[in-house]
C-alpha cells in the first residue's frame, strides 16, 4: 500500500522539467510500474489512422479523427500540440485493457501539459478512460480553464476533486507534470508534485470495457471537451 500522498512531494521519480515552475524533479505518485507510458517520441506528426508506440516501442494506440498532432519539444524528449480551435477534432484511442483498470487498487493518471492563457479559455479533457455514465465506473484527467481536476466513479459513488488555487493554474506557458491520484482513503490532483487538491473518498471497484482516451471524449461529437494545447507523457500506475 502507499503511503500517504501528502508526503509525495519530496519522491523523485523523473527528470526534471527545463522550463516548469518546479526546479525539483517531478515526482512518481505511486510506487509502481506504469502500466502505459506514452512518450510521443517517435514521430514527427500523427493523422487518423497512426499508431502511438508505448515507452517500450510497442503498438498501443491509435489516432482517431480528422486533425493532426505534431511533433514539440516536451516535458521530456518530445510531445504533441493538439490542433487548434479551428483545426479539427483528435484523440488517441488505446483498446481497453484489463491493466488499465485499477478494480478497488491505487491509480495514478499522470501527464505533462503545457498551454498558453488563450488555449486555456475551454473545457479540456486530457485523459479519461469511461464516460459519466460508464457501466464499471470512469476516471478522468481534465483541465478546465487552466486548472487541473480529476473525476472517479467507481462502486461507491463519484468524486470531483478542483484544483482551484492561482498557484495550480497552469496556463502560463510552461510544462507542468499533473497527477490523478487515488488511494484507499483519498482522490488528489497534484501539480509539480504539489498536492493542490484533496478529498476523503473510499475506494470502490473500478473496471469497464471502456477504450482510454487522451485529448477529448471521443473524435465524433461536438461537445467532445478537445484538448487544445500541447502535452507529454502519459502515465498510468496501479497499486495494490
């Protein structure tokens, strides 16, 4: 079990970003191998139809819709800015799979964004694997107006956790590295490892048929929640 994520801003477990607000490195939430790691590293621009590598350079997602994702300088190595407003719908579709449930465990949805003030003026759901109304539950990353918040539905019923503090904004232009974490007693957001948001929660059971998606709902509907800006590495951990 881990231990309490209040005390995880001083774990190191990357490197540190070049151009983030915190000169330490960022922090590994849970102590556990990822279960997906997406690095963006490969390419130099990604249409519908293209496959995203995992850290280990195996297949695990696919590009769904009609935009593009280009190649930046990231957090780490590279990433991908999104398309803009006017540039077309996109996500990244990985298959369901039961290691990306967590069932009653630990999870951590981890990610490096970096956006302007402008891109940041939207609703913008960055991971999420489950709709609201999923059967087996959801748990999704957003980033809704510059500040991070995670949703967890599970068996025991649904938590929305805001970060809502100027210092969690991260609309400035900067990579930051945001987390979702869960555990058997509390749902977080972090930012640059950063506790900036917490609420009591019991964890319940958590597994649907659901495909992970990063960058929006889907690649299809209007109200799809795109994301709008760049981002890196993304990381899902399960404890037990």
């Amino acid at each position: 079990m881990l231990a309490a994520v209040a005390a995880l801003a001083g774990t190191t477990g990357a490197a540190p970003h070049p151009d983030g607000p915190a000169a330490a490195a960022v922090p590994t939430a849970l102590a556990a191998t990822p279960v997906l790691r997406l690095t963006f590293d490969e390419q130099v621009s990604w249409r519908s139809g293209s496959v995203v590598l995992d850290g280990a350079g195996s297949a695990r997602g696919t590009v769904v819709g009609r935009g593009t994702l280009t190649s930046v300088g990231g957090g780490s190595g590279r990433g991908v800015r999104y398309p803009c407003a006017t540039c077309g719908r996109v996500v990244v579709e990985v298959p369901d799979d039961p290691a990306l449930d967590p069932g009653t465990g630990d999870l951590e949805v981890a990610v490096d964004v970096r956006m302007t003030r402008e891109e940041s003026r939207r609703t913008m759901n960055v991971v999420q694997k489950g709709y609201s109304n999923e059967t087996g539950g959801q748990y999704k990353l957003q980033v809704d107006y510059g500040r991070p918040s995670c949703v967890i539905r599970s068996s025991r019923g649904r938590v929305l956790v805001e970060a809502t503090s100027t210092t969690a904004d991260v609309a400035d232009g900067a990579w930051h590295h945001v987390a979702c974490v869960r555990t058997a007693s509390h749902v977080s957001v972090l930012v640059d490892g950063v506790v900036r948001a917490r609420r009591a929660a019991v964890a319940g059971v958590l597994a649907n048929a659901a495909p992970l998606r990063i960058g929006g709902k889907n690649a299809t509907s209007a109200s799809n929640d795109q994301y709008r800006a760049e981002l890196d590495e993304v990381t899902i951990r399960i404890g037990g």
